[in-house]
C-alpha cells in the first residue's frame, strides 16, 4: 500500500470490491451461462478492479486471488495454478536481468549516443533520431530502460538549447515521443515486451494456435517503424519546435570520445546476447522455448570469467508485480475459457460480427483493443479477457485465431491516451509535459493504428506469413 493511501480509502475500496461480489452472484445467472461462468465473470471484474485501484499490492492480489476459485466453487486450485506458472513468466525475469546488464556495461548509452545525432541538429531530425532510437533498441530488450537511457541523453541537450521544463513545445516533443516511441518498438518481437509472450502463451493455450519469433517479427517490425514515423510526424505537428537547431551535440561528440573502446564487458554482453537472439530466431527450428533462451544467457552472465551479473542486481532488476500479474492474468484467462463465459461474453459483445468482412472484424477487435486501455489500464487484464472472448468469435467464424488475437497483442503497448503505464511514466518527471497534453497526439496515434494494424495483418495473411 503506498504511502499517501488513506487506510480509510483502502478499507473502502476493499468493501466495495466484496460487496459487488456478494450482490452480484445472488443474481440468477443470465441465459446460456452457467452459474460457475457467471461467477469466473464476476471474479474477473472483482480482480480487474484490484489490479487498477492497487488498494493491494499488485503482486500480493495476483497470488491471493488465485485462491479464491476453489473457495468460490469456480474451479480447483491445482487447474488454476498449472495455468499460473507459465513461460512468460520467466522470459520476463530473464528479460528485466539482460535489459540491466545492457544499461550497467554501457553498452546501451554507447549505441544511443551514435544513434542520436544520425541525422544532424535540427530539431525535428533530432526527434526523429530519438524516436527511431527508441523503437529499435525497444524491439529486443524492455521499454522502460530504453526510456530512461535515452531521457538521459536528451535532458542535457533539451536544458544546453534553452528548453524549459512545462514551457518547450519541443521539450513536450521529445520526452512525449521517446516513451511512445519505445512503447511502439516493442510490438516488433516477441522479445520487445513481455506482453508479447503473454498473448503468443494465451493463444496457444486457449486458440490452440502458435505463432513464432519470425512470425511475429515479419509483420510486428514494419508494422512498428512505420507507426513510429506516424508517431513522429504526429508529435511534430501537435508541438512544433520552438528551436531550429539543437545543441549539445559536441557535448555528444566529446561523450563519445570519453567512451573510448568497447570495453571486454560490453563485448562478452554483445557475444551473449548475438547467441540469444539465434536462438529466439530460429526457434521454430530448434524447439527451444525463448523464456529458455532468456534464462540460458542469463546464467551465463553469472559464470566466472563472465561476472556481467550478481544475484543481488538481479533481484532489483525484476519486477516482481508484472511477473505475478502474468500468471495471474493467464490463469483468469483460462477460468473464463473453460467454464464458458468466454463463449457467452463473444456473443454478447462480438456477435454482431459474424457475418462482417475479416477487415472490419480487425479494425473493430484493434480499436476495442486499443480503447479499452481508457477503462482498464492494466494491459495484462485486458489480454486475459479479452483473448478467450475473440477465440470463441474466431471459432464461430471458421477463420484461425491468430488473426484475431494479434491485433489484441499488438495494441496491448498502445497506453498513450491515458498514460499511467510506467512506460510514459519514465519521462514525465522531468516537467516537460503534463498528463493531458500526451493525450493529443496519443489519440490521433491511435485511431491511425487501428486501420494498420489491420492491414498488416490482412497482409502476413495474403502472403503466408501467417
């Protein structure tokens, strides 16, 4: 519980959440639902609403809630935790620890100091530099330390060049495009959030469908360059630069030189890491998880002569909340599924659709997709509902989950309109913008998504990619 949370405030929230539940499962299960569906649905509202209030720590309220089916009478324990510890649990501990040895060896500052001046001083190039900077480097490690690396080359820049904090429509520019920048690059691979593999595990699982690393990649990383130069020309109209040219850029240049050579610790990470993403790539063909392939390098990193890692920056470096959220998520997602109320939520929301064009199913599942992030700004919630229901249309339908269930998975990133997503959140304490002015281009961001994703994956369909 934080700290400025009034105990009167917890305890109310706490009734009001046992309450609802209690009234609610009185009533006489609707028509074609049974009264264990009826109560996962109930339960699923009850833990959406503790996931966003936080009235309980994230991380205790994903563990205690997966007890409560049994006692509820929805499901046995043991069936709901063999849907708790899934794979994705895992590759995000290992992909928190390589996204730290990425930041300490300072190899991450090294590739962003050449990245960020590739296109000169102007301003608006240098939005641009930022901005690709921050989708590319996002496609294969988190975003949030993507965020904060380059946050921290541009504030020196913003602060040289006259840009102050709450007043610079530039420094709005730049400190609202780099987090949607990174937020963007990590729909590109399975890799660039552990989203990613919650909704590759939750398709398997409930559509009974996979989809590999290169699968995904073929239309996730076009998909994400041309959004992220959406995104930079959307920026640049809403907060025109109030400057022509940037400086600092010789402070970059003497940082650079300060560098020096890669260093051994820089170059066993690159080694590592080049192994990691063979595998993650050729997974189809080896068989090999990529939670495992995460989780080999990082045992690596621990090796003597290796010394890229201790136990203890591994600890500080896992998120231990979005780790237990994953498994509670997937394990809510399959009560949903296996007790019926999927099937009976796809029909009341989605069956409406059955006879439309696949084209207009996708851009309806991706703006719901992107939409719902307004009222549950919990993107593990929303997959964990959301993936049953639009596998039981795709069924309906007789078309193949998957293009159904990746646009959920794609827009799963898109926390723009509302940003309280700690992506955004990275750079928002340095005052160069307020929580509303992200809302403007992130909105027009959004609806420009929704088509495109669509179409890209009306595109991987017609040329076999998936």
């Amino acid at each position: 519980m934080s700290k400025k949370t009034s105990p009167t405030k917890v305890y109310i929230e706490l009734a009001v959440a046992i309450i609802f539940y209690i009234v609610a499962s009185m009533i006489t299960p609707p028509s074609g639902l049974t009264d264990a569906g009826w109560k996962a649905i109930l339960l699923m509202i009850v833990c959406v609403y503790v996931w966003v209030t936080e009235f309980i720590p994230v991380g205790i309220s994903s563990c205690f809630l997966m007890f409560l089916p049994a006692l509820l009478g929805i499901q046995d324990t043991n069936s709901v935790l063999q849907n708790f510890g899934i794979a994705t649990m895992f590759f995000v501990m290992g992909a928190l620890i390589i996204a730290k040895v990425f930041i300490d060896t300072g190899l991450g500052y090294r590739i962003s100091l050449y990245i960020t001046p590739m296109f000169g001083s102007k301003s608006k190039n240098v939005l641009l530099s930022l901005m690709l900077c921050g989708c590319l480097i996002s496609s294969i490690l988190v975003d949030i330390p993507t965020c904060i690396i380059l946050a921290g080359i541009a504030y020196p820049m913003l602060q040289e060049s006259g840009c102050e904090p709450g007043k610079s429509k530039f420094g709005k520019a730049v400190m609202i495009g780099i987090p949607i920048s990174a937020a963007i690059g990590g729909i590109a691979t399975p890799a660039g959030s552990g989203l990613n593999i919650l909704t590759i595990n939750l398709l398997n699982n409930i559509g009974g469908e996979n989809i590999t690393f290169l699968q995904w990649t073929a239309i996730g990383y076009p998909m994400a360059i041309v959004l992220t130069f959406i995104a930079w020309i959307v920026i640049s109209l809403i907060f025109k630069p109030e400057i022509d040219h940037v400086k600092g850029f010789g402070n970059i240049k003497q940082k650079k030189h300060e560098l020096g050579p890669m260093t051994r610790d820089e170059k066993k990470f690159l080694v590592i890491f080049a192994c990691v993403l063979i595998l993650w790539v050729t997974q189809s063909m080896t068989g090999i998880e990529t939670a495992f392939a995460s989780l080999l390098a990082v045992c690596v990193f621990f090796l003597p002569g290796m010394d890229l890692m201790t136990w203890d920056k591994a600890k500080s470096a896992i998120s231990w909340d979005s780790i237990l959220l994953m498994g509670s998520a997937n394990a809510l997602a399959m009560i949903l599924s296996t007790q019926g109320a999927a099937e009976w939520l796809s029909d009341l929301c989605l069956g409406g659709l059955v006879d439309s064009s696949l084209f207009v199913i996708l851009v309806v599942i991706t703006a719901f997709g992107i939409f719902s992030h307004i009222l549950v700004p919990v993107a593990n919630a929303v997959l964990s509902v959301c993936v049953p229901i639009v596998c039981v249309l795709a069924t309906t339908i007789g078309v193949n989950p998957l293009y159904l269930v990746l646009p959920l998975g794609f827009t799963a990133s898109a926390v723009f309109i509302i940003p309280l997503d700690p992506i955004p959140l990275t750079t928002y304490g340095y005052g160069y913008w307020k929580l509303p002015e992200m809302a403007k281009p992130g909105l027009v961001i959004s609806i420009i998504w929704i088509p495109i994703c669509a179409a890209f994956i009306l595109a991987g369909r017609s040329l076999g990619i998936i």
